[in-house]
C-alpha cells in the first residue's frame, strides 16, 4: 500500500500492478478466481494445481475506496481515514488532552470482542 511522500524517485518508477503480479504468477502457476469475500479489500484466487490462496489488494490498479473500511494508526499516534491521500488527524494530542476519553478507550479495547 502507497503511504507517505516519496522524494528521491517517482512512484511509478517502482509501480508494478496486480495486474502484472497476477499474469506473472498465472505464467507458472494457473490462478481461478473465487467468490469468497473477506471484511477487507482483497480479491481472491486459488492455485489450481495446490489448496493454495492468493489474494490482491489493488489500491491503484484496482480501486476500493467505496468499500473501504479501514482506518489506520500509525506509530506516530495519527489517524489515517485514507492511505491514498495525507490527510490525517493527531490523534496522540487528541487523547493527551483529554484522559478521560483515553481511559474509556482503554477500557473499552480491553473488552473481549463479540
């Protein structure tokens, strides 16, 4: 996934699409396209020849932001609602000024999930 400015070369410089990942691997290995779906992005396939599972996220060949639900963290503390753009909120700051929602959210995260 493309994250952060990149200065010492152009992004396409170093692009190589699913696309081209995928006819790379069907030149070995023939790929069929399943139905299975997961909560995230990916597109699957499995290996004809093997149980094996593939699966592409294509966030520029094959775009995914209408079915989009992610958000990131990043180790700086900022929250990330997008990869594709900067645009971010410092989360950290958010939290520090405020402690009483900092200990809801740990609270709340240390909760077993249903």
């Amino acid at each position: 996934m493309p994250l952060g400015d990149v200065s010492d070369h152009s992004r396409a410089e170093t692009f190589y699409s699913s696309d081209d990942v995928q006819a790379l691997i069907e030149s070995r290995y023939p790929l069929i396209p399943t139905t299975e779906t997961t909560p995230g992005p990916s597109r699957y396939f499995k290996m004809a020849d093997s149980g094996s599972r593939v699966g592409f996220i294509s966030p520029h060949s094959h775009n995914f932001c209408d079915t989009c639900n992610r958000v990131r963290v990043t180790v700086e503390g900022r929250l990330l609602l997008c990869l594709g753009n900067e645009h971010s909120v410092d989360l950290r700051a958010v939290l520090r000024r405020h402690p009483a929602i900092c200990r809801y959210l740990k609270r709340r995260l240390s909760m077993p999930c249903r």
